[in-house]
C-alpha cells in the first residue's frame, strides 16, 4: 500500500448507493417541462450530455426522492451498451431523477468527489469495475457490485491535486473540441452556399443522372488478403474487426465487394449522421465492403475530391428520402432500389471549376484532420496520467 494510501469500498465512501426507476412502471409519461430526468444516454464520459433533456412531473420526483439528485453526485451506467460510463451531476437544474439503468454514488464529505469520478472514468479501472459485471447477454452492474468495489483513494489534498491536473487536460480536450466543431460549422456553411442547401443542384451548373458519369462496381472478393471494412456514418471507411470487434475471413466475404483506391460506397443503413444512408471514397490501396452496398467508379474526366465533399455534405439526402419506401427494413437497411439511387441527379461543373472547389474542402479537411490529431494526442496523454496519477505511480506534491 502506498504511503497514505487507502483501498476501501464504494461502501465506505458514499453516503449514498441507489439508482432510479422507470417513470412508465410508475405510471408518468414524459413532458415539455418540469423535473429533469436523467437516463444511460446522458451519461457520457466524464460529461452529462443534456442537449435533447426529459422531464416529468414534481409527483414523480416525491415519489422518487430517494434517487434525487445533488451536484457532484457521480453516475454511472450500470445496464446495457453504455454500461461503465461515468460522469459527475454538475447540471444547473433545481431537481432531477435518474432511471434504472444509472447508479447514483454520492460521496461522503471528507472525499473530493471529483478525484472518484476520474478514478472511475480511468481504463484500468473501469476493466476491474466491468470484471464484475453479471456474465449475461445483457451485462449488469449490480449496487451491490459497486458497494464492494474497492478504490484507491489518497490523502484529500492529493484528490483535489490529481482532480486538479486531469481537469486542466479536460479543458484542454474541450477547446480542441471547440475548435473542431468550429471549423465544421464552417466547412458546412461553405458547403451548403457552394453546392446549395436543398439537394437541388446550382442552376449555374449542368447536371446528370449518376448512371450517366459513373459505372457501377460489382466486382467480387477475389480470395486474396484484404481489409474487410463497412462505412460508418461519422469517420467513413472502417476496419469491420474494429466496429464489431470480430475478424471475417474466407467463405463469410466471399461475397463482399473488392474496392479499390478512389472508388465510392453508398451504405444504405441508416443512422442518426445519415438517416438516408451515406456516400464515402476508398482512401487507401483496397478493401473488402458487405456486397448490399452500392459501390462505383467516376469517369475519368471528373474531379474525384469534388464529388467526395458533395457526397460528404448530404447533398443527396432529399432526394434519397423521396425515393426511400417504406422505412428500414428488418436488417437495418434502408429500402431503395439500384436503379433508383443510380438515378440520382448531381451537378456536373466545368473540370477546373470542379477541382477549384475539391481543393477549397480539402484545406478545410486538413486543418480539421490536424486538430482531430491533436485531439486524439491530448487523449492519449490523459489516459496515461490516469495511469500513472490513479495508481500512485506518480505522486503529486501538496
């Protein structure tokens, strides 16, 4: 045991241990204002997310006083996807309740609370916390499994300094964060007055059906090595091992398509990004896509980088919504036929208009891609203070 150091349980610091309830076992529906109601989806990492708030009535909050929450109480998602996420209830509302798929820990008041929530946060940790989740297809954390957690807890002048420092690499994340969705408000600004807001292609500009400037690709896995991928509505191309933490080999992509550099992919699963599916470029050497996607080639005499940022910036989403019947389909995807979305109308500029404007994006792109580096580089650098400042690795002076 390090010099000061205690281990001790969930138990011995909180004063309190519980979790919510689910307002419609209760008999409340949810309304446009009130009490906040917090649930899984708002507990983030190291944040509450409160951009889309529930409300219910001051009834549900007497009934569910014992979960009510105070500022500093630390929540955690103990049930589903989401399980072992944590943040600390720093929220400026007068009252809120939480569901049952969050725990609320409030610690005592000779603790720092924040040191806890960091604690909880850190990757080391939360794999021992998760170790002791229900072995189920469904995954749980009981209260009981966090009562008898063990932490690591230091001296309070060494909570507020640890607390102190990782909150310093906090704001730093944040307004690199700033920055990013600064500089992608703007590229979108850019985009919409470039190529217009209504999918409608510039009058100034001739257009085409894309079966008219592109030939489908269909071509079949050819049994060689290649990286199997699927399109994320966010980040693009993926390695599909790394989505679904599973390798595909051999007779399971036999029938994927084989894409090279430069070509196009229209997933047509919808998301909350691109409800009507989305439209990425393969920038590397080859890659194994699922056959139902829509893959194509350019012609030759267009600009590549054009039609990577029209397709980035949605353009085709009103029309595909036209052309969409039915909603989603049992596998997720989206009900639209190929010849329908190879019907899709798109502006067809002049060559040195079109590569005029791939090269305004792709200084956007740049300057976007350095940041989300640097952003991924202060992760990085805080994980290992985690490490090393949570463990008592490093100790810090008071």
């Amino acid at each position: 045991m390090l010099d000061g150091w205690l281990t001790l349980t969930g138990g011995d610091i909180a004063s309190k241990i519980t979790k919510g309830a689910s307002p419609r076992w209760q008999g409340f529906e949810y309304q446009n204002s009130g009490v906040l109601f917090v649930t899984s989806e708002n507990v983030r990492d190291g944040h509450i997310d409160l951009s889309a708030p529930k409300f219910l009535s001051e009834e549900f909050r007497l009934k569910m006083s014992s979960s009510e929450l105070q500022r500093g109480d630390i929540l955690i998602n103990i049930v589903g996807a989401s399980i072992g996420r944590v943040c600390m209830f720093d929220s400026t509302y007068d009252s809120a309740c939480i569901n049952q798929a969050v725990c609320m820990l409030r610690v005592k008041r000779e603790f720092h609370p924040p040191y806890f929530a960091y604690y909880l946060q850190a990757p080391f940790v939360r794999r021992r916390l998760l170790g002791s989740s229900s072995d189920s297809a469904r995954p749980n954390l009981s209260l009981t499994d966090i009562r008898e957690f063990q932490f690591e807890v230091p001296p309070l002048p060494e909570q507020r300094k640890i607390a102190e420092i990782l909150r310093t690499w906090d704001e730093a994340l944040e307004a690199c964060e700033r920055l990013i969705e600064q500089k992608q408000r703007q590229r979108s600004a850019v985009r919409q007055k470039v190529f217009g807001c209504d999918g409608v292609p510039p009058e100034k500009w001739p257009s085409a059906k894309l079966s008219e400037i592109v030939e489908r690709v269909q071509r079949q896995a050819d049994g060689e090595e290649h990286p199997v991928m699927t399109i994320s509505g966010k980040s693009g191309f993926r390695r599909q091992d790394e989505k679904f933490v599973r390798f595909m080999a051999g007779e399971s992509v036999s029938r994927y398509l084989l894409l090279k550099r430069g070509e196009f992919a229209y997933n047509k699963g919808n998301s909350k990004t691109f409800p009507q599916g989305c439209i990425y470029r393969l920038d590397q050497d080859t890659a194994l896509v699922p056959f139902v996607y829509f893959a194509f080639a350019l012609a030759e005499d267009l600009h590549s980088d054009f039609y990577a940022h029209l397709f980035a910036s949605g353009f085709l989403n009103r029309q595909l919504t036209r052309l969409i019947n039915s909603g989603v389909r049992n596998d997720g995807l989206l009900n639209i036929y190929s010849e329908d979305f190879f019907g899709c109308v798109v502006p067809v500029p002049p060559r040195v208009e079109q590569e005029r404007i791939g090269q305004l994006f792709n200084m956007f792109s740049v300057e976007i891609d350095g940041l989300m580096y640097q952003l991924e580089r202060l992760r990085q650098q805080k994980r290992g203070l985690m490490q090393r400042l949570l463990s008592g690795q490093w100790r810090v002076n008071v």
